[in-house]
C-alpha cells in the first residue's frame, strides 16, 4: 500500500478500545496476582499504542482504570520509555540509536541525513504523516552499528545509501508495516 496523504497520522479521537484489545487487556492482567496487576503495565501499553498508534492520554486513562491504579503510574512508565509515543506520530517511527557505539561509526551522521532527507527535526514527523524521526538510547544491537528501529523491525550498518533504500522501500510498500 503506497503512502498518499497525511492520513497516516493517527489523530483520530480515542473511542476506547475494540473487544480484542480489551479481551487481551484481561488476559494479561490474569498472569499476576490480585493487587500486583500494574505488573501488565508495559504488556498493556504496548497492546494499547499497537491499537491506536500512540498513547493519548485517554488511551492511557483507559489502562489505569483496567488496572486500577493511579494515570500518573501510567504516565511515568508511558514517558520513561522511549518505545512508548506520547504524541501522534507518522507510519513509521525511525528510532536512531545515539547511544556511544552507533555514534562511534557515525550515527550522528546518519541523524542529520535523515532530518535532511526527510525535511523533519528529531521529533518531527513529515508532511505526509508518513515518517517520525526520534533518537533512542542503546537498541542491543552494538555489533551492528549504526542501527535504526522502525515500527519493530531492525535496519543495521546504515549508511546513506542504505537510508535511502529504505525510505524508497516503505514509501513504496516494499516493507510492510
Ligand atoms: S549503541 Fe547502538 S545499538 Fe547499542
């Protein structure tokens, strides 16, 4: 599927979740024991950004009233993790490594590539909602630096040319999503 519009970033207002979402929320809260459910917390965030794109604060809510815990225990582990988007963000979320390794071998380099490339800031998202681009802290994949995450998958030794490979492949749907 090609990228047309700016339709890909998710904005749409938060109307709860769907059955499944909410079936699984239920399953992983059953793993822990009574008064240890906020244990689902990062299992629970994880299934609630897959479902909406990224974690609104009502999105959030919703998980602290599952589990029954306070929004801001929600917010701290939402906001410490980098994996987690607290704002909306495109398609598909660069996560460049800028962690000591990867810098060694030029991911700064790579950084400013992409911001150029893309038109965006670290942060930003294209006009297209198609791409955001965020820096994060080691991947664990050191051994193959300069590494960049996106949308789970792992893209390593980077260079430009491989940088623009890759933006030609999701812009064309080489990669799915
Ligand atoms: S330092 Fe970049 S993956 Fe470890």
């Amino acid at each position: 599927m090609k990228i047309e519009s700016n339709s890909n970033q998710n904005t749409a207002e938060f109307k709860g979740f769907s059955k499944e979402t909410l079936a699984k929320f239920d399953e992983i809260k059953n793993h822990f024991p009574e008064g240890k459910e906020k244990s689902a917390i990062i299992r629970m965030l994880h299934l609630a950004q897959s479902e909406i794109g990224w974690l609104s604060t009502e999105g959030m809510d919703a998980v602290a009233k599952i589990l029954n815990i306070q929004t801001i225990e929600v917010y701290e582990v939402a906001t410490f993790y980098t994996m987690f988007h607290v704002n909306p963000v495109g398609k598909y979320v660069f996560e460049v490594c800028r962690t000591g390794p990867c810098m060694l071998v030029g991911s700064d380099k790579i950084i400013d590539y992409i911001q150029e490339k893309l038109n965006i800031k670290v942060g930003g998202t294209t006009a297209d909602g198609a791409f955001t681009l965020k820096t994060v802290e080691c991947l664990g994949a050191c051994g193959y630096a300069p590494v960049l995450q996106c949308n789970y998958k792992f893209h390593e030794n980077l260079t430009k040319e491989k940088v623009d490979e890759l933006i030609d492949a999701y812009r064309s749907g080489i990669i799915e999503n």
